[in-house]
C-alpha cells in the first residue's frame, strides 16, 4: 500500500514519478524520495536503483522526511541538495518564520517562544508549517542542524568536537546520537568512509559546497558586485568574490568562486571559530540566492511578454544581495542621487575612517566595514558626505543601536521602521529589503531607471503607473527588477544602474 504523500508538495503523484524515474536534475531539491522498504530519503537525482512505487512516499522538504523517521542516503548526500525554496508563494509568516529559522532563532528559543515573537501560538505555527513546509518547526531547525554537521565532516578537517560545536548541537553526546540515529553509524565511521573516497579537505580553512539549480548567471552577479565592491573590504578578482567580515569578537575572510563543472559555489571560510561558521554558511546562501527556482520565475515572469524576451537573454540571473543589512542600508544612502561609482567612493572614506583595521594576510582587504557603534558618534565631516546624508547614516546607526531598526523584521516591518527615519524614502527602504533580506518581491518603484526600461520607450512610466504594470510579476518584483536594470546596462554599457 502507497503512503499518501505530503499535503506540502506542488506537484501530483504522477509528476512526481516521472521526474523520479527520469531523475530529472530539474527537481533536485525541490522534493525528496523516501523509500519505505529501506528507511532511507533521497535526492531526485539519486544514482541508486529505482525503488518500485509502492514502497515509495514523497516529501516537500528533507525535514519533512527526517520528522518520519527517515536517515539521509550515503550516496545522493540530500545535505548537499540546492535549497528548497519551501517559502515562495506562502504566507508572510511562514517566509519570516523560516528565514528566523535558518539564521539560528530555534537555536535560542523554544518553539512557543519563537511562535509569540512571531505573533502566534505554538500550535497554530505547527499548523501553518504543516500546511505550507510539510514539516514542523522544529524538525526543520534539527535538519538544518544535522545537515550543516555532515557539511563540515565532509568539507573541514575540524575535529569532531567542533563540528558538534559549530553545528549548534548542545553536547558531543547530543551530536553523537544525533548522527548515529540520522545516518545509522557514528560521525567518525562517516569521516573515515569519506577519507577512504579520497577525498581531503584543505588545512586551515572550511570548505563548504552551496548547489543551486541552474541555470546561475554568475557572469553578471560578479560584475554587479565588482562595480561596488568597497576597496580594502571586498574585492571582485580572477572570478571569485573575497571579503572581510566580523565573526565574534574577531573577524574571518570568505572567499566564494564557482566550482567547475558542478551547478554550485564553493564557499571557503578562514579564521572563524566554529560556532560562526553556521551564520556564515546561511548569510552566503542568502547573499549568492542559491535557494532561487530560475525556472519557476521564468515561467511566471514570462507572462510579460517584454521580460520574456529579456529572461531569454539572461537566464539564471539571481538576486546579487549584500553581507550585512545595516552595510547595505548605509550603501543605500550614499548611493541616493549619485552615480554608482561616486557612491563606491563614499563608502571606501567610510570605511577608511571608521572601518576596523586588520591582518588578513590578502593584499588589499585590510578592514572590516564601519559599525552602527562607530557612525553613531563618529565625526563624519570632510568625506564629501553632504549634510543630508550624514544626518541620515547618524540616525539610522542611532536607531540600530537603539533597536528602533530590526533587520530581523519582515519586509513590510522594515520598510516601514526605515522610511520613518530622517532621510530614508520609499526607495531607499526598497532597495535594502531586496539586496539585504533577498525579498523577492521588493519593488523600488521610484527608480527612474526602472521605470524607463519597464516602459521599453523613452517616456518612464510614473510609480503609479508601474506598480499597476508589476502586479503580473509577483511574487517575483524582484527578480524583474534586476532584469530590467541589467537590460539597461546592456543597452548602455558606460551607462550606472543601481
């Protein structure tokens, strides 16, 4: 008898077979396998045989397999799946809930805790997980938990009580049962049968692999990123993105490049105490957007029949998002009115004046970006800041501190706590939502550049009128947003787009 299949899952059972069967690479992530005969969950794409039907139950998330009772599969590792975008298309709360959830909330709260601060009741979130994800809260906390630890065995040299550590597992006992129950043999049996493979991970750094499904327009998130990169903080060079960054009472350099011939980035982490590098994997998940459904978005934006034509010219563009949320909100306003190279500029005073300095052994990254503690009382004249400006970056770092800006906040929550401060407009507040949050359905509408190219004529439509127009593009504002400024700067090269 077939176990009926999660209410979570967008797809009916005969799509689900055929994509099983076919292990078409399409799906991988976007559901699970899982074979009741072995007690295993699998990837799409698992190598192994195909398991006849009637032994076979499907899931929305790994999450949802792992709450049944199932141990990952040895050989497809679903750890290693690009990440299922389970909040697209779902409610507010569910999206705020699991972003909470992958930056750690669960790690510190409990479930009735994290539920009131999300305004709710303990069993009315499990009903809208169940609903929307397939999976508790919880359950999708101990996964991302378990999963992280299975990262850093096969791609660190950490010894195992780190990785206990990092992977936020309370004890080495907890993180001991944890993957004996998971995988059905202890952490060290894993490490041995991965050493017996071959493979080794570098000395003295962290190796973490962020798949994603293709196609991934890395091309233009680079050179979007290069034309801002702050100099002395990051740099854009030979194809791989570097920076500085604080982790702890210290501060780690992060290197991300594509890994040849594989749909995924290598994520390569130095000097971070273990416990840093779970935040840091799901900040480089967020600001890379390899959780993103190309397909999906190209399906439902390829109703404009303008975006059509721009989606097939760059297929796989992603959202290029920023490090630090108040970085990309004190980036947001220098940038207000200027071109993007005067606002590079700006930012590289800042930094210069209030940016930590350090030792990273990397020619040209020797400081860690200004924080809210430094621009609140630091002395901003001479840096060619106008007075505006530099009342607006005095008040915002002023309202972080007092914790009157919570980046944490869903997007609506945020724009509104952005736009009731001196000097921040809807845009601006837009702008930091989508780069910072990764919202996919953040609209600056008032970009002038925007509205010109959503018009494709010479005449910009007014915000009014494209707001009107982008209401076919949700959930995906976006995604389209970044169409159309990459169109502009295909259209003219010289020309600074956002």
């Amino acid at each position: 008898m077939v176990t009926a299949m999660d209410d979570a899952l967008p797809f009916d059972r005969a799509i689900l077979e055929r994509a099983r069967r076919s292990r078409d690479a399409r799906f991988d992530g976007r559901f699970y396998i899982g074979v009741l005969s072995t007690g295993i969950y699998c990837r799409p794409i698992c190598p192994a045989p195909a398991a006849h039907s009637r032994h076979v139950r499907y899931f929305a998330t790994a999450a949802a397999a792992h709450e049944a009772g199932l141990r990952p599969c040895l050989r497809c590792r679903p750890e290693s799946a690009p990440g299922t975008p389970a909040w697209l298309g779902t409610s507010a709360v569910v999206r705020r809930a699991l972003r909470l959830i992958q930056d750690g909330a669960l790690d510190e709260l409990s479930v009735t805790e994290f539920a009131a601060r999300l305004g709710l009741g303990a069993r009315q979130l499990d009903r809208l997980f169940a609903r929307h994800v397939g999976a508790s809260p919880l359950a999708l906390a101990q996964t991302r938990r378990l999963h992280f630890a299975k990262h850093l065995i096969d791609g660190s040299d950490l010894p195992l009580t780190s990785i206990a550590l990092a992977s936020g597992y309370g004890s080495v006992r907890r993180f001991n049962d944890a993957l004996r129950s998971a995988y059905d043999r202890p952490p060290r049996e894993l490490r041995r049968r991965l050493r017996a493979a071959g493979a080794q991970p570098p000395a003295g750094e962290v190796s973490l692999t962020l798949a994603y499904r293709p196609p991934y327009d890395w091309a233009h998130l680079s050179a979007f990123l290069q034309l801002r990169a702050v100099p002395e903080v990051e740099r854009v060079e030979d194809g791989e993105y570097a920076r500085l960054i604080r982790a702890g009472a210290g501060h780690a350099l992060i290197r991300v490049r594509p890994l040849p011939g594989r749909d995924a980035l290598e994520l390569r982490v130095s000097g971070a105490a273990p416990g840093e590098l779970l935040p840091i994997s799901t900040t480089a998940r967020r600001m890379f957007d390899v959780a993103a459904d190309p397909s999906q978005i190209a399906r439902d934006l390829g109703t404009d029949r303008h975006l059509r034509t721009l989606l097939g010219r760059h297929p796989g563009l992603r959202i290029p998002g920023a490090w630090d949320p108040f970085e990309c909100a004190v980036r947001a306003v220098l940038g207000q009115q200027v071109s993007v190279s005067a606002a590079r500029t700006l930012a590289q005073r800042l930094a210069e004046r209030f940016g930590q300095p350090v030792v990273s052994g990397v020619p040209g990254l020797t400081r860690l970006f200004p924080t809210p503690q430094s621009l609140a009382a630091g002395d901003l004249r001479g840096l060619g800041i106008t007075g505006a400006r530099t009342d607006a970056l005095r008040t915002l770092a002023r309202a972080v501190l007092a914790g009157e800006v919570d980046f944490s906040a869903d997007a609506d929550t945020l724009i509104g706590q952005l736009t009731a401060l001196r000097g921040f407009g809807a845009w601006t507040a837009e702008y930091v939502v989508l780069r910072a949050l990764g919202e996919p359905d953040a609209l600056p509408e008032g970009d002038l550049i925007l509205r010109r190219m959503a018009a494709a004529a010479a005449a910009p439509l007014s915000a009014r009128a494209l707001r009107h127009r982008a209401e076919s593009w949700r959930p995906w504002r976006g995604y389209a947003t970044f169409q159309l400024w990459c169109a502009a700067s295909d259209a003219a090269p010289r020309r600074e787009t956002r």
